[in-house]
C-alpha cells in the first residue's frame, strides 16, 4: 500500500528521518556556539560556550587596561585636590560647643536679629541656597551675644565677621546677602 499524504509519517519513515535530523540539529548547535568550546548540548550542567565575538558588556583586555589607568588618575586628583568641607549654617551654641570641628573650613560670623528684614532676607537665600562649600556660617544672635558684639566692634546688626580658628578677627564687613557674596567676601 503507498501512503498518498506527504504529511502523514510512518514510524519507519521517522526512524529513517531522526538521524538527519539530529545531525542538522548538532551541526546548528556546533555554529551558534562559535567555538571549539568541549561543552555539549548532551549535557546540560554545562556552562553555555562563549561566542567569539566579544560582547559589549564583556571588556577587553585594553579596557581593563585603559579602565585602571583612569581609575589611578582618578586616586592621583583625589590626592592633589584638598578636601572641602561642606557649607554649614550653625548657631552660635553649636560652633562654640565644639569649634575645632569647623577648622577645616573658613568661619564666618553672622550677627543675625529676627526683627531686621535684610537679615531675614539673607537667611532666606541661605536656607534656599545653601552655603558654599568650605565656608561656616555662624548665626550670632545680635540683641543677646553682647560680649561678642563689643568684642568685634559691631554696632550694626547684618554685620559679618571672618574669624581664624583662635577667634581672632580677619575682616569685618555688612550687607552680603547670599551665600556666595560672602564666601567672595572671604576669598
């Protein structure tokens, strides 16, 4: 009897088509991999071969060469490049509390009244703004702190005062009103 439908398969024609299959199937396996890897699709808890062609994720021996010199570079202009400290906006019992803890930064004092409006202002910048880095910004009470007041010769409220860590006076000026005209103030 001939089989009419092509489509239909006979266990003896599957016999005779697996070894072609299964051939084609290796030879597909073998191109994918793209190596001579001794891996094989029999066993599975083997780890996939990798392709020929390096990956962008996978670096090459020049950009692990190329990445260590910039990371050295990078070390070197931490090196050379001097630490800043962070701005800082404190009250005057906090920097008196402990005032070595802000001698890695340029101090300035700021005799500040709640009922004078360009205090205020400047206050206002500051809280938006911030403080420069390396810079600390002291709020000194102007109608309380009268034995800094007459120690500093300020009669004026929204009065400044750069300090060196002994407390010793540098300069003495009024009317900065954000955060970066008096970090110029003390550069």
């Amino acid at each position: 009897m001939v089989d009419m439908n092509p489509t239909r398969r006979t266990p003896r024609r599957v016999a005779r088509a697996l070894p072609a299959a299964l051939s084609a199937a290796a030879l597909l396996l073998l191109a994918a991999c793209g190596s001579g890897s001794s891996t094989t699709a029999a066993d599975p808890a083997a780890a996939p071969a990798s392709s020929a062609a390096p990956s962008s994720s996978d670096p090459s021996p020049t950009d692990d060469a190329a990445g260590e010199k910039k990371a050295k570079k990078d070390k070197q202009k931490e090196k050379a490049a001097p630490a800043v400290a962070p701005g800082q906006y404190v009250d005057w019992a906090d920097y008196d509390a402990d005032r070595t803890a802000y001698a890695d930064s340029e101090v300035v004092l700021f005799f500040h009244a709640p009922w004078c409006p360009s205090c205020r202002a400047t206050e206002a910048s500051i809280d938006a703004d911030g403080v420069p880095d390396g810079l600390t910004l002291v709020k000194v009470d102007f109608d309380s702190a009268t034995e800094l007041r007459q120690k500093y010769g300020v009669t004026y409220q929204h009065t400044y005062v750069h300090v060196d860590p002994d407390g010793t006076a540098l300069k003495k000026w009024t009317g900065s009103e954000t955060g970066a005209d008096i970090a110029a103030e003390v550069a």
